[in-house]
C-alpha cells in the first residue's frame, strides 16, 4: 500500500509484474524459516535470560579445565588485529571470573607473524608438510562420490581443520577437559562465562552419577553469535563503523542472531539435534569427542557443521547455552550480500557431502589416541547414554532432509523483506485493469 502513497513509486509493466509474483510465491518458501524463528522467539526468549547457579559451587563440580580455542588463518583473510584483541578481551574476563589453575587460551594459526604477549595464552604455529599431500590425493579420489580426479601431487593449501587438528594434537588437555571452540574474533562476556561453566559441571555431574552398566556421555552445547558493539570490546574492530551508513548493515545483521535464538534455539529444546547450520564461534566439546572424531575438510565456515552433524550420526548431542559470544559486524551491504551468498553456496556443498561421511572420516587429520581415551568410547555412547552398537552408515536421510530444507528457506527468508522495501516504489497493476 505505501507505493499507492509514495509520488515516485512506477508502475509495473506485465512482464515486470509477473516477475513480482514469481518473486513473491519463491519467498513463501522462506515461511518454514520464519516460523520456527519465531517459535525460538515465543518459546525460548532472549530477555528472559536462564539464571544459573552459584559459580562457586559450579566451579567445584567442573571436573577438568576449559580451553578457549582461536584460529586464525592467514590465506582466508582473517584480520590478525581482530584476532589479538579477541584473544585479549577472553584473557580479561576470564582472569576476573575464574582461577587461573581452571582455563587456558589457545590460539592455532598459520601465520608466523602473528604473536599474542601472554602467559595465559598458548599459541601454535602450524606448518605444512608432506602428509598434506597424501591427504589431497586420497581426498580428490574418494571426495565427491569419486567423481573427481587427482590435479597436483603437492602439498595443498592449509584449512582451518588442520588448523584445528594441529591445536588438539598439541593441547596440554587431558579427559575431563573441556574445548571451547571460539572462532577467529569473537568476543566473550561474563555471562557466557557463567553458562560454560555451569553446562560442564552439569555434564561431569551427570557422568558421575550414571550407572556402571548404561555410563552417559558428556553432551557438547552451543551458543548465540550477537553482532555489534559490547560493553568489553566498543571499538572500530568489533563495533559499528563511525559512518552512519555503517548501521545498515548492522541491523541486517541482527539476522544472525535472530536465526540462532529462533531455528537453532528450537531444535536443540525439541530434540537435542543439529539440523541447521551453526555458527563456527562458541561451541563446547569435551575433549573426547573432539579427539574421538578429528576435523575433515569442509566448505568455509562450515567446520564446526560438519563436526555437529559427523559427531550426531555417531549419537552424540548437544545443548544449548543460553548466553552468546559477539562478533565484528560487516562494514557494507555488498560484503554483507557477499557473506552471505557464500555461507549459502557452502552449507549447499556440505549438503552434498552428508551422505559421504564415512568416506571423509578416513581422511580426518585429527587422531583419538594420546589422551587415555580412544575413538572406540565416542563411538560407543548414543544420545545420552551408551548402550553400545555399531554406528550408522551415514547421516540418516531426516537429517540430510531437514538441513537442506532448513538451509533453503532460511536463504529465501531475507527475499520477504527485500520485497517489502521494494513494494514502496512498485505499484502493481490490478488484474483486468489499466493504468491509465
């Protein structure tokens, strides 16, 4: 109705009309994304923020340390800067919040200019080798559904699994541990704090507690990702640029939290169960399913995906922490558009890989021996128990089917508002009417 108001809106053309009805039946598609997004709303709000125990006492039934993990990899642009001041601010909060004897910062990295002053912070420097070759070769021949062929025999470009197998293999962390999974820059709060270390304790207490014959498994959780300024980090590297424009697309980005508190936040309530993509910031694993599974290559960003769902096909679960971490905004709506045009091209490529999980399993970088636990204990434990058994081939096809359901709608959700803003400059023609 705003275009009927506004003196500059055009009128549609017939050909131009019928673009925007095929626009407007495409964006129904988004309806599934937009309504689990606000059932996570409805049912699960934000400001009604879970109120946790006393930390003291959380603190004495935590049962190992908490490793805080940073990469940061040099090819795929990671700004070094963003990354010191990440890996600062987490120093600070904790140093205020927990003793010194209970976390531990890593950061793994590619860079070997990249440097953080600190005894708290512990930082690896991976190298390339040979055995990145062999991992290429065996890769171009099973990758794909073996479609593929071998093109060079040298050592291949650095990921951020090998970034991630690299910490884990020279982590001082021992079973009971903890991995705390923190991206490139994400910046963490008091409050995040609070829900890590009350989700632990509440695992290792449970571990404990479980009977000999049916042991239980420590569950891994997740958290929000929130864009924007914070009370720890208000600067030009974590908050909103000085220009006015700059606050565009930081609210577009508010999405993202949107789609974690709603989607995400949902799924995990219902049914403990990754079927959406999840942010590669603020996931805690324990060290043994960390180990047990290793990292496999996988589309950019969607590291931490493939290790939820691969980890899910063996029986494992998460939850969720109602708290989150925040992250830099993007500093236009082209690199915005650009994110997330790619973050959709990539979740669309794991799409096709959940279906070769085994084969991607044998070419994992990580390794489950070294800590007293092996793979054969993470492959054991289903859901929150382990009753034993052989695992499943593959991720099942109602994962497979609601992931891609779940990623398609969410792409077309943000065609809706795009053509809601376009409505007020386009004026429809009436059907069986003119223009004139």
């Amino acid at each position: 109705l705003a275009a009927y108001v506004n003196p500059n809106a055009l009128w549609l053309n017939e050909r131009q009309d019928l673009a925007w009805r095929v626009c407007v039946c495409v964006a129904l598609l988004g309806v599934p994304a937009m309504a689990l997004n606000l059932c996570g709303y409805l049912l699960f709000p934000p400001v009604w923020g879970e109120r946790f125990p006393d930390r003291d006492r959380a603190l004495e039934e935590l049962g190992g340390r908490l490793h805080f993990r940073f990469h940061h990899l040099r090819r795929r642009g990671d700004s070094p800067g963003r990354t010191k001041s990440a890996v600062e601010v987490c120093v600070d909060v904790l140093s205020r919040t927990l003793p010194s004897a209970l976390w531990e910062v890593e950061v793994v990295t590619d860079d070997t200019e990249l440097y953080v002053a600190s005894s708290h912070v512990r930082e690896f420097v991976y190298k390339p080798d040979t055995t990145q070759s062999a991992l290429a070769l065996a890769q171009s021949k099973t990758g794909g559904g073996g479609s593929r062929k071998p093109t060079h025999h040298g050592p291949t470009r650095t990921r951020v699994c090998h970034l991630l197998a690299h910490a884990s293999s020279q982590s001082s962390a021992h079973w009971g541990d903890w991995i705390v999974h923190m991206g490139t820059d994400a910046v963490l709060n008091q409050r995040a704090v609070d829900a890590i270390v009350f989700h632990c304790a509440r695992e290792s207490r449970l571990v404990a507690l479980s009977p000999g014959k049916r042991p239980c498994a420590r569950r891994g959780a997740q958290g929000a990702a929130y864009p924007g300024l914070t009370r720890t980090a208000n600067d030009v590297h974590h908050g909103v640029g000085p220009s006015v424009l700059a606050w565009i697309p930081a609210v577009a980005e508010v999405a993202r939290a949107g789609e974690c508190h709603g989607s995400i936040r949902a799924a995990y309530g219902f049914s403990q169960r990754v079927v959406c993509p999840v942010p590669e910031c603020f996931v805690v694993v324990p060290l043994e399913l960390e180990r047990g599974l290793g990292h496999v290559p996988a589309p950019p960003r969607t590291e931490m995906t493939s290790f939820a769902l691969r980890a899910q096909a063996r029986g494992a679960r998460f939850a969720w922490l109602d708290a989150g971490v925040h992250v830099p905004v993007r500093r236009s709506l082209s690199a915005l558009f650009r994110l997330r045009v790619a973050d959709s091209a990539a979740n669309f490529a794991l799409w096709r890989r959940l279906a070769h999980v085994n084969q991607d399993d044998g070419l994992r970088t990580g390794t489950g021996t070294g800590t007293g636990t092996g793979t054969g204990t993470v492959h054991k434990r289903g859901g929150n128990e382990a009753p034993g058994g052989d695992l499943e081939p593959a991720v099942d096809f109602t994962t497979r089917f609601r992931f891609a359901a779940l990623c398609v709608s969410s792409a077309l959700a943000k065609l809706a508002p795009a053509l809601v803003v376009l409505g007020a400059w386009a004026k429809r023609r009436p059907t069986g009417g003119s223009n004139d």
